[in-house]
C-alpha cells in the first residue's frame, strides 16, 4: 500500500473520531441547558397545550370548561332544564343529554362567537324555541337538535350554518323559505320525522347550492324528491314508500357518491338509473326488485340482499368489456333473494376486482334455504387469501343480516 493510501486510511479515522465527539458533546455543559435544536419523539399520550388566555376563563356554574379547551363549555349529561348564560369566548357549546325543553334568546345574548352548538336527546319543541335566537348568531356553523320534540322545522337560521341535524323528530313540514337564507349549507339530516312528498311543492332544496348530504330516511315519502341540488354527494332515502326511480332521474346529480334506498318498494328500475360517474357505494337490499340493471365503472359496493331476484345476467350488468376502464367493483351482497345458482363466471372478467359475493340464505320456494358457493375465487386471489377464505368460509356461510349492520350506515361518520 503506497503512502497515499494510508494518507486516506488516517483522514478517514480522523474523520469519524470527530463525528463521535460532535455526537456524544453535551450541550450543557457549554450553555447550562438544553440545545435549540432536539429530536422530535411522538408521545401520544401528550396533550396538545393551548396557549392560556390572560384573563380568567368564565363558565357557567352548571357546566365544565376544560382549561386545555378554553373555547369549549360542557353541559351535557347533567340533567339540566334550563340553558345556562353563555360566556362571550365560547365556540363550541354542549348541552346534549339533558331535560331542557326551550331555548330562550336571554342565554344567548353574548355567545357571539359560537360555532357549534349540540342540544341533541333533550325536550325541546319548535314554540319554545325565541323567534330568531339562532338567526342571531353569525358565526354558527354546527347545530344539532337530533333527537327533540321538534313539530316544525326551526327557521329562521344563520347563513353561516353549514351542518344541520334534525333527525328524530315530529317535523312535517318545510316551509318554503326555510332553506332559501342557507347559502353555505353541505349537510342536513332530517331522517327519522313525518316528512311526505307534499314538503316537495315548494322545492325546498333547489337553493342549497353546496349541500352535498342529505338523509331523508325514515320518513313517509312515496316519490323521488325532485330538483335536488347538483352538488349532492351522499343521498339517503331508506325507509320510505318510494316505488319508481324516474328515468334520467339522476342525470341531473352527477356527483352522487353514495346511495341508500333500502326498505322501500322498488320493483323495476330503468337500465341506466345508475350511470354515475362517481358512484361508489349502491344500498337496495329489502325492496322488491326482480332483475338487476346497468353497473357504472366506479362502483364498488353492491347490497341487493332481500330481494325477489332469480337470476343475475351479468351480460346487463356489463354489457362490454374494456380493458384499459375496468370496472371497479369489489363487493357484491346477495343474500335472501330467490337464486338457485351462483352468479356466472363471466362476472369475473367483467369484475376482475371483485373479491366477495355474499350469498348467504336464498329464499327458494318449496325447497330449504340453498347455500350457494362459486369455486372462480381461485383465480383472483393469493394463495394465502384463497386458503384463509377456504378457512372461514363456514363461518361466512352463517352471517346474519346484523351482522352487516355495521355496513348500512354511511351517515354515521359525518352526523
């Protein structure tokens, strides 16, 4: 080795002797502290610490303001009957789970900073409630009153509001300017109420122009809700009477993502119903359908579980195959129709991401509920997937419909 090389073997040691001493320097003993600058370590048991305010926080006697959240009153669960006076600071107020039966505008007179407020599970009726007590409140964003004695939908509203929930209550009507003054709207829940189709006269949704859920479950509807806003992503109409989807109905509502209509009566549906560019998730088990129809290329969830099918032409369902636009849809339900017969091979090419075709039980007349199985899942899955599914294919076989439970509710993540 010539002298150049141990010229690089000593400068190479130098080198690293003095990284170790760069590393293994202690900072206090130079500065008395710590250094600017330390490696950042997630604790997730470390709460975020807001920064104290300079006053005192005020809150009401009867309810709890966490100093970690100084915006945030807590009243909920506390069997109160009346609403406490609300500090000028407060921007989220819960007073859910109580005995409150009216809300008076006295309580409200220095919330001017309120942006949510939830009094969900109380005995509040739409008389009780002071004529504008939260049209006053400019900055509202969130109002929950799921869960009341409401009989009449609680207008006027502030424009700011974005999410509304009126579920579980007794309101049977809307009136027509009740949802005009509502420009920034993006969610209303008024399932589970009195509505019928006569609340469709006036098109009481044809001005909320960035609404994009609705749930009008659980109401007393016979017919699709007509000029519904083109912004509506997530649409739910499940138990209701509604028997016919009009053709080109959904023409007009290209960017529906999600779609309940379960427990209704459905019989017959057109062809293209369906067509949606952006349609993931498609519920309508428990109607009465009798043949399947068109599948969009982005669907993936299909629930048509309790049902009068006897047969899935899976050439409707897809009539051509595309290569380079695959269809993306991944999971079929099919239980308690009338199938003697698993689902035909072809579905596989023209679904080649399909993982799962739940049978289940079909209701069979005249004969005990037949288990249906198809053998092609071979082919799309890894050996380790298709021995796992071989596993617990028992136990698939045995699902109960509240087994699914978990899967009928898309609401649940946004209300």
């Amino acid at each position: 080795m010539g002298i150049l090389g141990y010229l690089l073997i000593l400068h190479l040691l130098w080198t690293a002797l003095v990284f170790c001493q760069y590393e293994d320097y202690d900072f206090e003993d130079e500065y008395g502290g710590e250094p600017d600058h330390l490696p950042y370590y997630f604790n997730p048991n470390t709460q975020v610490e807001v920064p104290r305010f300079p006053f005192p926080v005020e809150c009401a006697k009867e309810c709890f303001c966490p100093p970690a959240f100084p915006l945030s009153m807590y009243c909920d669960h506390r069997k109160l009957k009346t609403i406490p006076n609300i500090p000028n600071h407060v921007q989220q107020l819960y007073l859910q789970n109580n005995n409150i039966e009216a809300v008076p505008a006295g309580p409200f007179t220095n919330a001017t900073f309120v942006r949510e407020i939830n009094l969900s599970y109380n005995n509040i009726k739409f008389h009780m409630i002071d004529h504008g007590v939260f049209a006053k409140l400019s900055n509202l964003v969130q109002l929950h009153l799921q869960h009341n004695e409401l009989e009449e939908f609680p207008f006027p509203l502030p424009s700011s509001l974005e999410r509304l929930l009126l579920g579980f209550n007794k309101i049977s009507g809307l009136p027509g300017n009740a949802l005009e003054e509502l420009p920034n709207m993006t969610m209303l829940d008024l399932c589970n109420n009195l509505l019928d189709d006569s609340v469709f006269k006036e098109k009481p949704f044809s001005s909320m122009k960035n609404l994009m859920q609705l749930n009008l479950g659980n109401n007393k509807l016979q017919t699709m809700p007509p000029d519904l806003p083109p912004s509506l992503q997530h649409l739910s109409l499940e138990n209701n009477s509604i028997s016919h989807i009009p053709e080109n109905y959904f023409n007009r509502l290209p960017q529906i993502i999600a779609l309940r209509m379960s427990h209704n009566n459905l019989q017959n549906i057109p062809y293209n119903t369906f067509n949606l560019p952006n349609l993931l998730e498609l519920h309508l088990g428990h109607n009465k359908l009798k043949q399947v129809f068109y599948i969009p290329r982005s669907l993936q969830h299909l629930y048509i579980e309790d049902n009068e099918i006897e047969n899935i032409n899976v050439t409707v369902m897809c009539p051509t195959l595309d290569p380079l636009n695959i269809k993306q849809l991944t999971y079929i339900r099919v239980d308690q129709n009338k199938l003697t017969s698993p689902i035909s091979s072809y579905a596989f090419f023209c679904f080649p991401l399909i993982r799962t075709i739940y049978y289940g039980e079909q209701n069979v007349t005249g004969s005990r509920p037949s288990q249906l199985r198809t053998p092609v899942f071979r082919r799309f899955l890894t050996p380790e997937e298709f021995q796992e599914a071989e596993d617990n294919h028992e136990t698939l076989n045995q699902e109960t419909e509240e087994d699914h439970e978990a899967e009928d509710s898309y609401f649940h993540p946004y209300y």
